[in-house]
C-alpha cells in the first residue's frame, strides 16, 4: 500500500491542496461545506491520478536519476499495468467527484489532468519548452477551490492562476540546474541545461520580474489592503536579489533560490489570505 501512496507523491499533493483551499478562501459567496470537501477530494484525486500516470509514463526514465531511481516502478516495487490501472482509476472516480460540485470545477480538473499526462509528460522528453506547458496545470488548482464556491472564475481567481503560473518556470529551472547532471544522464532536455547560460539568466529573471508583478494584480482589482502590498513588495523584492545571482555555473545561488522560490510562493498566497480579510 505505501507504494501505491508514494505514486500519488503525497507532499507535492498537500501543496497542491493547500493552493486550492486558498482559492476557495478568496473567492466570493458563502463556502458550502459539502461542496468544499468535494472540490478538495476531487482536486487531490486528479493531481494524484497525474501523479501517477506521469511516473507510469516516466518509469525508464526515473531509473536513471540518483532521485527517482527508488521510486516504486523503476525499482521495482511496483509492477507497470498496477500503477497504469490506479492513476486511471483515481482519474475516472475523480470526475464524478468534481461534477457534483460545479461544471466549471469539473471542466478545470479535466483540463488539468489531460494536460499534464498527454501534453506535459511526453512533450518533457523532446523540448524544454514543456516548462512552460507544465505551469499551466500546476497553476489550476487555485482556480478549481476558486470556482468551486463562486461558480465562475473572475479577475482575482485568474490573478492566483497568474502569480502561481509564473512562479513555477523560475522555481523550475533553478531545480534543473541543481539537479543537471542527472537530467544529462536521463536525456532529458530540461530548459536550465538545454539553453545558453546567457537565455537561461535572462529567463529566471524575466520570470522572477513577472511573478512579482503579478503579485500586485490583486491589489489593483480591489478587496486586498496595503499590509499585502508591502508584504508582497517585501518579499518580491528579495525574490528578485535572489534571482540575479542564479546562473549555470553557480549552483549553491540556484539551491538559494530553489528553497526561496518555495517560502515565497507559501508566503505571498498566505499574505492575500490574510489580506483580504484585513482589507
């Protein structure tokens, strides 16, 4: 059963789930708790049935990284057809899960799903570009706990989309430089390691730049106070110190910025939390 469990990637889950929480804690109207939980359960079924499949897709390729080499498929904990039956189970039982909350909910998880297993995965092996593919279903989560109590999606639930969507190709590349070797090993071309150390420098900060300002969007749509906005500048600003040291040679100022990028993301959604109910 652990196994099983160790597909799913529980911490990447519990991350995703709290980003959806947060969705529903900004979104306009009263929280129906049943449908809350729904939308919640549902959430952590489509990003565990991702999970999974992608690890089913991936299991040659784990075997060659020092850090998914113990993974249950590659060494063998876990048979193929097992893992390829249970993240299609989780996605199937899924949808009726999402649609017994709202359309909307439900069309988010399904876009969500397909997106990261038949787009994102299989597109990871042949172009660093499928970074930025990859950042479009981790950043629907928010919008799922968004629409799951609003029923609709406005400038504030696209805002999170925003913030979260550009947050993830700077964390992202910073992880693929501290872990380059192996991805050279496994032949994937990630975008730290494929690209000029020049293009690779100017995205980080181009992102980094992009995210920060995304971070004030909220603001100017009204209902968040001026303690997010200096919480947010706070943090926006050593996000963006800590962005310009990163570069391809200088792996312990990537490292930095990996476990920054991380406390950053944590803060600035917990600050429009708490911004919004200050405002």
């Amino acid at each position: 059963m652990g196994a099983f469990v160790e597909l799913t990637k529980p911490r990447i889950t519990r991350a995703v789930l709290t980003t959806g929480a947060i969705g529903m804690a900004l979104a306009p109207g009263r929280i129906d708790f049943l449908k809350a939980a729904l939308a919640l359960l549902g959430t952590v079924l489509v990003v565990s049935s991702a999970n999974v499949l992608n690890m089913w897709w991936e299991r040659a390729t784990d075997g060659y990284m020092a850090r998914t080499a113990d993974r249950p498929l590659p060494s063998g904990r876990l048979e193929a057809k097992e893992a390829l039956v249970f993240g299609l189970a989780l996605g199937l039982v899924a949808i009726p899960v999402l649609l017994a909350v709202n359309l909307v909910t439900a069309g988010l998880g399904v876009v969500a799903l397909t997106s990261y297993v038949l787009v994102y995965t299989p597109l990871k092996a042949v172009s660093p570009y499928a970074l930025h593919v990859g950042a479009v279903p981790g950043a629907i989560p928010p919008l799922m706990g968004y629409a799951a109590v609003a029923g609709r999606l406005d400038g504030v639930a696209y805002a999170l989309f925003g913030v979260l969507f550009l947050w993830q190709i700077p964390h992202f590349i910073a992880i693929s430089l501290v872990r380059g070797s192996e991805y050279v090993q496994a032949g994937l071309p990630v975008y730290g390691i494929a690209k000029s150390p020049h293009v690779v420098r100017r995205t980080v900060a181009l992102y980094t730049y992009a995210t920060v300002a995304a971070s004030f969007v909220p603001y100017a749509l009204g209902g968040f106070g001026l303690a997010y906005v200096a919480i947010a500048g706070a943090l926006g600003l050593v996000f963006i110190v800590l962005a310009h040291r990163v570069s391809t040679t200088n792996l312990p100022a990537a490292h930095r910025f990996f476990r920054a990028s991380i406390a950053y993301i944590v803060l600035v959604y917990g600050a429009l939390f708490l911004g919004q109910n200050a405002a």
